[in-house]
C-alpha cells in the first residue's frame, strides 16, 4: 500500500465516485471542483490518497488557509478536508498514515497547525486527537424540514437575493465586529477578495443574502430541501435574535435550516427554536513548525463562520 501526493492522472470522476463510496450520493462535480480542486491565495491544495494496485483505498484534501490573531501577519495552516476510507477496508491504519502524511505535507508548507472540523463522536477527529490535536468547542444545529416554528413573527425586512449587493456590507460589518472583539481574536483570514467569494458566495449550491436590518446581513445557502446559514454578520447583541428569525424563516417556508457557531449564545437561540443540537470540535493540531505561533492559535479565543468550514 502506497501513500500518493497529488497523483498525476488522477481521474476527478473515478475519484468521485470514490467519494460516494464514503459519502454516498453527496459528491458531483461541482463538489469535488470546490473541496477537492479549489485553490486558495494561488496555491493548490494537497490530495493525498491511499492506494494498492491502483486501487483508491482512502483519500484526504490538505487545504491551505490563513488566520488573523491580533496585528500581526496572518498565520498559515492547513484544513483537513473531504476524508473518507472504503467500508470494507477500515480498521487497517490507512487514515493515520494519511494523517501523518497531512502533517509531513504541513511542515513542508510551514503550516503552524492543522485543523479538523468534526462533530464529537467523528471517528477521524479521535484520530486527531491521539497525535495531540486541542479540542475547541463548537455546535451544529439543524431542523428538519417542515418542522413548527415556535414563533410566528418573521424578519419585517425582505430578503435580497444578490449576495454580491450584500458583500460589501459584509465585509465591513466583519471588520468593525472583529476590531472590537479584543486581543486575542482568531478568525479565518481572506486577503484576495476573490478567494472570499469563491468560499461564500461561490459555492456548490446557490447563495442568497438576506438583509436583517441596516447593520446586519446574513449568507443563505440553499442545498436541496435546507437553508444552510454560512454568514451571520450583525451586532453582537442581536445575534440571538438573528438566528431566530432566520430559523422560523426556514420553517415557514416548510425548509430544514442548518448552522454550524462556536458561539454558546447563537446556539442556545437556535435551540429555543427547536433546532437539535450536536457538539463538536474544532480540532487545532500542532505541526511542530513554528511553537510560538501555535501557542498564540491554541490561546486563542474562535470566531468561525459556517461557511469558513471545508
């Protein structure tokens, strides 16, 4: 059994279809071209695969990203993404040779740590763990589709459906909300504009904005029968009732609503609502190349947008 990096002649088909394997029916081209194939700040990402006799066994995306701590230059690391190994060959060490593999790959790029985004009973997130990954809390809610809403009242402003009319607001919403939290703030940096699009507005399923108010704006991603919230911007003091409102939104549309926080607050707003909860972690795994900016990541307080997730 080899490890391959970046296989030439990899077929994105074949490839795919390895995917479905794992994740069956939630994988097509469009998916594959933005997981897999998308690159960031003009660098690739990184395809590591298992494989016996040309045989894909297991496979997992090493992509890079950077954060913002504080006023110093962004910190490079790299997300785990998209990792999955066949049923019938699990058990048999391949996904801790891909981590090990991830890792070697992040030390060549100077990555400071990689990051895993998992709910908590993830079997690859344990794998993290065992090498000394640091789990941060984090919660995934979700309704299902024609669920009740508790409230009846819905957002008095209408929804915008150009997500690029609403960028612009975004990102200085964002600005102002990340220069007022205080040192010690991480939070995924996007220093090409177009790198931001492609990974909010850009995505595999359409995108909608919608306005909450003049200072508040949220992404909408619509996947099938869900809303998947991507991007909440608004004051900090109206999050909670931001959340809601766009959660009885969904239910009233007879739509399933989903959102990813790191926030407790945003959380308990959407379980008011009836969205069921599941804990999960941002997992932060040392690289060993630069202890000094690891120790600023692990110190640091978390502040994720779902769509900054792969």
């Amino acid at each position: 059994m080899a490890i391959l990096v970046n296989p030439d002649g990899l077929d994105p088909d074949a490839y795919i279809a390895f995917l479905n394997r794992g994740f069956p029916g939630q994988w097509d081209r469009a998916a594959y071209d933005w997981y897999v194939a998308r690159p960031f700040d003009g660098r690739r990402n990184d395809l590591l695969v298992a494989e016996r006799d040309g045989r894909i066994l297991a496979g997992l995306t090493l992509c890079p990203r950077q954060i913002a701590l504080d006023d110093g230059a962004p910190i490079d690391v790299g997300i785990l993404s998209a990792g999955t190994t066949l049923a019938e060959e699990r058990g048999r060490g391949f996904y801790a040779r891909l981590l090990e593999a991830a890792l070697e790959r992040a030390r060549h790029h100077g990555y400071a740590a990689l990051i895993g985004f998992v709910v908590a009973d993830n079997v690859s997130g344990r794998g993290l763990c065992r090498l000394g990954a640091r789990p941060i809390r984090s919660f995934y809610l979700a309704s299902a589709a024609r669920a009740a809403p508790r409230r009846a009242a819905l957002p008095r402003t209408a929804p915008s459906s150009d997500p690029e009319a609403a960028a612009a607001l975004l990102t200085t919403q964002n600005r102002r909300r990340f220069e007022r939290g205080g040192p010690g703030l991480a939070r995924f940096h996007y220093g090409d504009a177009a790198d931001w699009r492609r990974q909010f507005i850009e995505r595999p399923n359409p995108v909608r904005a919608v306005r909450l108010a003049h200072d508040s704006v949220a992404l909408i991603e619509s996947a099938g029968a869900t809303d998947r919230l991507q991007c909440l911007i608004c004051p900090h003091d109206r999050t909670s009732a931001a959340v809601a409102r766009l959660a009885v939104t969904s239910a009233a549309a007879g739509r399933a609503f989903f959102m990813y926080t790191m926030d407790p607050c945003q959380a308990a707003a959407a379980r008011r609502q009836g969205l069921k909860a599941r804990d999960g972690y941002l997992l932060l795994q040392p690289t060993g190349c630069s202890r000094d900016r690891w120790e600023r990541l692990a110190a640091a307080r978390w502040q994720v947008q779902s769509g900054d997730r792969l």
